[in-house]
C-alpha cells in the first residue's frame, strides 16, 4: 500500500519518479501538433502520478487529465524541472492546486525553453559535434566515442533535473500548504506575463496601410505604435481567443480564418487603390 503524506494524500514513490522521467525521456514529442503543441505527450508522461495520486477518486483524475492536456512547449531537457515541480505540487496540495500548477508550467516553459535551446541545442551540438567531427576525420575513432560520452552526460543532467525540480517543488508546497492563495496568485501572475511577452515577440504584424491627402501622408501603423506598441498583435490575439470560444470553431478552422484574413488585409492597400481609381 503506498504511503500517505501529512494531509493524507498517497505519496509517489521513486519507482513513479523513474517512470516519468522515461516516458519525458522518449514521449513528451509523441503526439505533438500545432494546438496543444506537447500538451498530448506531457499528459502521456505525468500519467503514472495521476494513477497513483487520484486511483480512487475518478473525478480527481478527469479534472487533473484534463488540466495537463493543455498547451505546452519547451527543450525536452528542461521539461524535467517543470514536470519534477509538477509531481510535487500534486502530491502535496492534491488537484486543488490546479491552479498554481497550470502557472507553474506556463510561467516556466517559455524562459526554459530561451535557456535550453541555447544550452542543449546550440552549445551542446555545436560544441560536441565540433570536436568529434574533427577528431573522427583525422582517423581516430574516439570520434565516434565522444557523442555517446555526451549523450550519456546529458541523459543523467535530465534525471537530475527531475529529481532537483521534484525536491524544490516540495519544498514550495510543504512551505506554503496552508498558503495555498499566494502560490496561485504568483504562479497565476508568472503565467499570465510569459503569455503577454509572448504576443509581441512571436506575432510580428504591421500593416502598410497609408492614405495621402494633398502632400501629407498618414501611416496608420505609426498612429497604432503611439496609442500602444504591438496594438495589431494583441488584437489577432483577441480575436483568435474570441473565435475559439465559439462551439463551431475550433484551432483548424481558426488557422485557415486567420490565413484568409491575412491575404485581405495584406492586400488592403492595393484594393483600396483600386476602388479610388475607379472614382
């Protein structure tokens, strides 16, 4: 029978530790696509806890499933810090906590993800590759020995990754258990400013649209930069949100709505053209 922590919720036991950090190892990318990104494989990995942690209590389980099916993207290698935080949080505030998990995962995975590319994919590949590139055309074979080496180093950085992001989680939650209101707030606030970065650095329209009137020129663009910088990204975003909350809309049909709109309005200018030349 597993064993139960201080407000007598089941405790995950190492075997559920080792099980997740496989399955993040060769599963978090299963399922991925362009709506929940790897929201469908960090569901896949986190499932050995929510069997242990919500077994008996099928209600628990569909509200926690249905919490980790959410959006998520970050380097595979730094999700285990997030996901070790996640195990913990569970653990010790049950689903109540759903909150602060949800903003845990959000806030996290966009500075992790700035982090991990640049350690694991550019340094990482650059360096190691260099080296064996160079040492394997001289003839040597150890070449071909020091990928594996840093393959190895690598698969060991992220057990303890889930180890050290599970022992901080811990220490979060048993902190502040009678606290749980701050830890949502913050978590909740962390989120919800990755988010808002988000919109700016990712979406980069600008619109072109001028009018002239004698010799004085008017660019909307530079109107909307005075009222408020990235006005044009912030209200596609709005827009996507409002669409998505209709029944019949869902992220397929929004793409293809979001393409079109983006042919008219990218061609605004000329049809506006048109239509004064026709007067």
């Amino acid at each position: 029978m597993a064993d139960k922590n201080q407000t007598g919720s089941v405790k995950l036991e190492k075997s559920d530790i080792k099980k997740v950090y496989l399955r993040n190892l060769f599963t978090l990318q299963f399922g991925w696509n362009y709506e929940k990104m790897q929201g469908l494989g960090y569901a896949y990995v986190i499932m050995p806890v929510l069997k242990r942690l919500y077994s008996n209590d099928p209600e628990k389980m569909k509200r926690a499933l249905k919490m980790h099916l959410g959006y998520f993207n970050t380097t595979p290698a730094m999700s285990h810090l997030i996901v070790g935080a996640d195990m913990a949080l569970e653990e010790e505030l049950g689903i109540e906590a759903e909150e602060a998990i949800t903003g845990l995962k959000t806030g996290l995975m966009g500075p992790f993800a700035g982090v991990g590319d640049t350690l694991f994919i550019a340094i990482y590949r650059a360096i190691v590759f260099s080296i064996a590139s160079y040492i394997a055309m001289q003839g040597n074979p150890i070449g071909l020995i020091i990928p594996l080496i840093a393959c190895a180093g690598v698969l060991w950085i992220r057990y303890k990754f889930t180890t050290i992001g599970y022992q901080s989680g811990r220490k979060l939650a048993t902190g502040f258990a009678d606290k749980i209101s701050p830890i949502t707030e913050a978590a909740s606030i962390l989120g919800l400013t990755v988010v808002g970065a988000l919109i700016p650095s990712v979406i980069k329209y600008r619109t072109d649209l001028q009018f002239t009137m004698g010799e004085v020129t008017f660019a909307l663009q530079d109107m909307l930069d005075k009222i408020m910088p990235s006005l044009l990204p912030l209200g596609i975003v709005v827009f996507s949100y409002w669409l998505l909350g209709k029944k019949k809309v869902n992220s397929t049909k929004l793409i293809f709505i979001l393409i079109v709109l983006g042919m008219v309005l990218g061609n605004l200018q000329s049809m506006l053209t048109f239509v004064a030349g026709l007067f």
